[in-house]
C-alpha cells in the first residue's frame, strides 16, 4: 500500500506497479472535487516542489484545512519530506496560489528566477516527532497508515511481556479472562450508566488492530487524565469472548513511558560525525535535568571509517530516558542508530 501522493494519487484507490496507491478523496478534508482539481493540475508533469504545486493548482478549489489534511497525510512528502516545514508553509503557499491566479487572470505572470522553490520563502522548522506525526497523519487518514506509535516500544514490550492485541484475541478465545496490554489511546467517550454513575467507552489502537474496552466510574475517575486520545498506556484488563467479538474491561491504566523506564538501563547513540551531536543533546536535555536525578546512562558511539571501527563515549550523569525519547533521536540527521539497553 502506497501513502497518499500529489503526485501519484487521484480520486479513487488504484493499482500501480503491483501496489495500492492511496486515494487523495478518502483522506479528511479533501474532497472529490478538489482532487480532480489537483489531478487536473498535475496532468502529465508531477509537481516539482511546494511551490510548484502552489503555483499550479486552482486556488479556488483549495482552502487551510485541505492543505492541513495534504500535509499530515503525508501527501506533500515527495516535496517537502519534514511534514512540519510543508506545514509552517501552508499560509505561504495559499497566498502564492491566490497571487498565481489572479495573475493568470490579469494577463500576468511572475519571474521566478530559475527555481520556483526560491520564490516561496519556507523557513526551517524542526521536524515533528515521531508519535505527534503518526497522531496528526491518524487525523487526517483515520489510522495509522507509515508506522505505529507504538512501534519504538518494541524492545520495553517484549521485557514486559506484554500481549499484543492478535495474541490477547486468541488466547480470550481459547479461555483466558484476563492480561495485560499495550495500546496508546484513539478516543474516550463519557457515558451515564442507569444507576447515574460515569463509564467510560475508550478506543484503543496497537500495531496489531483497534479495539474498544470500557471502564467504570471508580477507575475512571482514578486513571481519567492518562485516557487522553494520543497517550501510550500499559493496561491491566479482563476480557470475555461473546460470540466473534471479545468484550474488554479496563482495570488499571499506567503510562506506558513509565512501566518501560523500570525496564530500560540506558541508550547507544550511534552517529557518523559530530554533526548530530547538538541535537542529541537537545533530544536529552529535553528529559533530562542536568542534576544527576534520571535513571539511564547514555553512551555515544561514533562510528569510523565506514564501520570499520568505534569509539564509544559515555555521557557524564543520568538521563529520564523512555522509548519516545530513544525514537526522537533517530529522526536527528546523522544518527545512524539508537540501542536501548
């Protein structure tokens, strides 16, 4: 399955070169007439750049929330692949658009000077992390379509043994009424019971499917402030098969940040250069407090002579580390890995 594409995507799902290239129409926000617009505008020639495709589509078609939606789907990543750049640009790029088209209008037209990227002043903006890209990229598709917020939890679930929900199914199926799961959080919905007491009806997401749980007045009042749309929880539940569908109750709820620093000792930063070497720190000391008061050690490994060898450099202190952290890292230019330990 292809992600959405300016480039490549129309209307509807297609088949290309033995994929699936995702419709521009299913995404939120767009609609079916603007993506002919867009399609129309790309004829034969792909957009070169942001600008190029501000410059090219109708600005009568298009509006903020359609290029909100264009760029947290990842559509805008052939490009402009840091989505908070193409994000930041939005306003830039719907005034060039308007501009472009009363232009065409008036008889107009504008010198670029060589490089229609040059005439759209795009400023450099760090990109989005991974779980706050992965989050806007489920608003605007409806699920998590590149990765999986909880795919940087993979080392801590496996030390937590932690049931994915595909293996949790199967074993509530064959008997089992209770386990432990991971999941971040898609939605809550608050509800009154008969008897006027407060539930809550909770949507959950892990790599391996969606599911819905409830959980009752006492809990919810206790574990409220953790069940916000976007976190990553640890779960204690019971569960009972009904028919095909298995039937979730929340018993207790942690931050799944926390139940895996318990597990983790440190990192490895592995770079090429000490050209990442600021935004590591930057990474760290967003966690860290600098007083020796974290947990996890953190070592740099710079790697020489194409791999050939390694000199390892352990930072002085300890740092709050987590798997967000350690995924945020890898996102740095010039790492080249991150291991946990």
């Amino acid at each position: 399955l292809e992600p959405p594409s300016v480039n490549r995507s129309k209307r509807d799902f297609e088949v290309a070169d033995g994929s699936i290239v995702y419709a521009l129409a299913a995404l939120r926000g767009v609609g079916a007439h603007t993506v002919d617009a867009i399609v129309a505008a790309r004829g034969e020639k792909p957009f070169a750049d942001v600008a190029d495709f501000a410059a090219r589509i109708d600005a009568r078609t298009v509006n903020k929330r359609t290029f909100e939606s264009l760029v947290a789907a990842g559509a805008l990543d052939c490009l402009e692949p840091n989505r908070a750049r193409a994000f930041g640009a939005i306003d830039a790029m719907l005034a060039h658009a308007q501009r472009t088209g009363a232009d065409a209008v008036s008889g107009q037209s504008e010198l670029f000077g060589g490089g229609g990227s040059r005439a759209l002043q795009i400023h450099e903006v760090e990109e989005w992390l991974p779980a706050e890209r992965l989050n806007r990229e489920y608003d605007a598709i409806g699920f998590f379509l590149s990765g999986h917020p909880l795919d940087d939890y993979a080392a801590a679930l496996a030390r937590l043994r932690v049931q994915a929900w595909a293996e949790f199914v199967k074993s509530v199926k064959a008997g089992a009424t209770a386990g432990r799961l991971a999941a971040t959080v898609v939605s809550r919905v608050e509800r009154r019971t008969r008897t006027g007491s407060k539930m809550g009806v909770l949507e959950f997401s892990d790599p391996t499917g969606h599911f819905e749980a409830v959980i009752f007045s006492e809990g919810l009042a206790q574990f409220r402030d953790l069940l916000e749309p976007g976190t990553a929880v640890l779960l204690q539940v019971g569960a009972e098969a009904q028919g095909d569908e298995v039937r979730v109750r929340v018993h207790h709820v942690e931050s799944l940040d926390q139940a895996a620093a318990r597990t983790q000792r440190g990192l490895r930063v592995f770079v090429g250069s000490t050209d990442p070497i600021e935004q590591v720190a930057k990474r760290l000391n967003g966690g860290a407090n600098g007083k020796g008061e974290g947990t996890g050690e953190v070592s740099i490994v710079l790697v020489l002579g194409g791999g050939q060898s390694e000199v390892e450099v352990k930072l002085p202190g300890r740092y709050p580390i987590s798997p967000q952290i350690a995924g945020a890292m890898k996102t740095v230019p010039g790492v080249i890995a991150v291991q946990e330990m």
